[in-house]
C-alpha cells in the first residue's frame, strides 16, 4: 500500500525586523478580549513589541523592552487611573 507521513509540530519561521519594519495584525470585531503571546530572541536591549488601540478610542496598550527588561504601559482614557505600568525584573 501507500505510505505517507506527516509532521504534527507547527513549522515555525524566522522573522527578522530592522528598525523601521512591524507586522500588521488586525484584530477581531465585536470580541471586548485581549491575548497576546510572544517567542522571540532579541540582543537588543530596547524596543517596541507591541502597540494597540482599544476599540471605541478607550486607551492603547504598548509592551516593550527596556534595558533588557520587558515593560506594560496600559493608557485608559475613561477612567480616572488613566495609566497602568508593569515591568519585569527591578
């Protein structure tokens, strides 16, 4: 008979970005949710790995690197805590 075989591990490819490249990623309609994840090496010690608006011009959310060290900022505009950071490490 015939034999076939194939790969049930996601094929995974490198992408590279310079300073001045990002990746467009639209995001759900009607969805009030928001995930993310990451994989990445970097010898970078700064920069931005994401930035998004909320829906309906509620605020943004930025995640980036700096000093080595992953930061959130959370940037609300309907409440009165319009900001939210949270980094890694000290």
């Amino acid at each position: 008979g015939n034999l076939s075989f194939s790969c049930v591990e996601p094929y995974t490819v490198p992408v590279f970005f310079n300073a001045t490249s990002y990746l467009e990623v639209p995001g759900r309609l009607d969805q009030d949710l928001f995930s993310v994840s990451f994989q990445f090496r970097t010898w970078n010690p700064n920069g931005l790995l994401l930035f998004s608006h909320f829906a309906d011009n509620l605020g943004n959310v930025e995640i980036d690197l700096t000093e080595s060290k992953v930061a959130v900022h959370i940037n609300v505009t309907q409440t009165k805590m319009s900001q939210i950071d949270i980094s890694s490490g000290q």
